[in-house]
C-alpha cells in the first residue's frame, strides 16, 4: 500500500465526503417531501396531512428521523460496550 498516494488525496476525499452527506440529506428531504403525496389517504385518516403537504414540517421529520437514528446507534453502542 502506498501511502503517500492515500495523503495527496486526503483533501480531495474529505471534500467529497462532505458533499455525500450534504446530498444523502437533501435525498431524504426529497423521499419525504415529494413521496409523501402518495400516502395522503393514510395520512388524511389520522390528521396528519396538513402537516406533510408543508415542505418546512417535512424538513424538520427528515431531519429528526436522520438524528433519532444516529441517536440510537450511539446509545446502543454504549450499552453494548458496558459489561454485563
């Protein structure tokens, strides 16, 4: 393995690490916001329609959904580390 290859292009791979993320967050608000539509019999049932046709509460639900997950590996990973 040559590593002097893996340092010259740490700074191109750290850039382009930071736009995956800035896109896997805008394609989860996108999943959200425009597929919501076709469940809008469900969610007209229990009254929560004239939340998800608004793009600001859809931005908010994706961004919840993305920390309540990362939230719960962090934990799990704690309580997995703490010996029986």
């Amino acid at each position: 393995m040559n590593l002097e290859i893996i340092i010259d292009s740490m700074p191109a791979l750290l850039e382009g690490m930071g736009l995956t993320i800035q896109i896997t967050l805008l394609v989860q608000l996108f999943l959200i916001y425009y597929d919501g539509g076709q469940f809008r019999a469900e969610l007209e049932s229990v009254g929560l329609w004239s939340f998800f046709r608004e793009a600001y509460f859809c931005a908010v639900f994706s961004l919840a959904l993305n920390t309540a997950g990362y939230t719960a590996e962090t934990l799990r990973g704690a309580i997995r580390a703490v010996p029986c």
